[in-house]
C-alpha cells in the first residue's frame, strides 16, 4: 500500500499536502482500493469556506457512494476537472493526477491534528 511520508492523512482516508497556506486534498490508496473502479466524483463546494470535517464532496463507485470529508478547514478554491471527466484518474493515480480539490486553510493550527504516514499506516494496518 502506497503511503507517502511527506503527506498528512485523516482517520477517513483522505490524503493532505499543505504548502503554505493552501492544502491540496484527494482520497488515499488504501480509499481508492476499497472503493474499487471509480465512476464519478461529485465536488459542488468551489467557492464555500467548508469546516473541518464537513462533507465536501462524493465519491461514487460501481457498488458504493462515499462521501469526501474536509480535513481542515478553508475555502474550496479549486476542483480537479480532470477527475471529474476522468474519474479512473483517481485509481491509477490517486497522490498525483488523481487530487480532488485546493484549499486556502482558515485555521493552519487544524493541521497539528492531522495523522502522520506511520500513523495512518497503522490506522489501515499496513
């Protein structure tokens, strides 16, 4: 299972890369994998201040719908369009192409509560 060290991730499986003050934010491995084959990703909150653990957006699968939690809270500044035409993106690539949305965080402090890679990997048992 795919873990990068230098992301942070939530107890809901959504991966973290802050850089300043803006977050990049999209499903883990490990989601992906238990998801299965992606079909569709639904994202409306562009533009909206969303809180800490908020749903911003679903996720759908061929046999499941999963709702995307907010791990810290901000503004959705940006969608990935290119999982939203191509959402097997989100399989094959989902700590690279496969991001879901860009964050401006309003409480930088939040990140502090964030899982480090070995924690996570303990949390999915890997």
């Amino acid at each position: 299972m795919n873990v990068p060290a230098n992301l942070k991730y939530t107890k809901d499986h959504e991966w973290v890369l802050v850089e300043g003050d803006t977050a990049t934010i999209g499903i883990t491995d490990f989601a992906q994998s238990e998801l299965g084959d992606i079909v569709f990703v639904d994202i409306n909150t562009v533009g909206d201040n969303v809180d800490k653990e908020a749903v911003f957006g679903t996720v759908e699968a061929v046999k499941t719908v999963s709702d995307l939690f907010m791990p810290l809270s901000g503004e959705v500044l940006e969608m990935n369009s290119s999982v939203e035409k191509n959402p097997e993106t989100v399989n094959k690539d989902p700590y690279g192409a496969g991001w879901m949305i860009k964050v401006k965080l309003s409480n930088a402090a939040e990140v502090a509560s964030l899982l480090s890679a070995d924690d996570y990997k303990k949390l999915i048992g890997a």
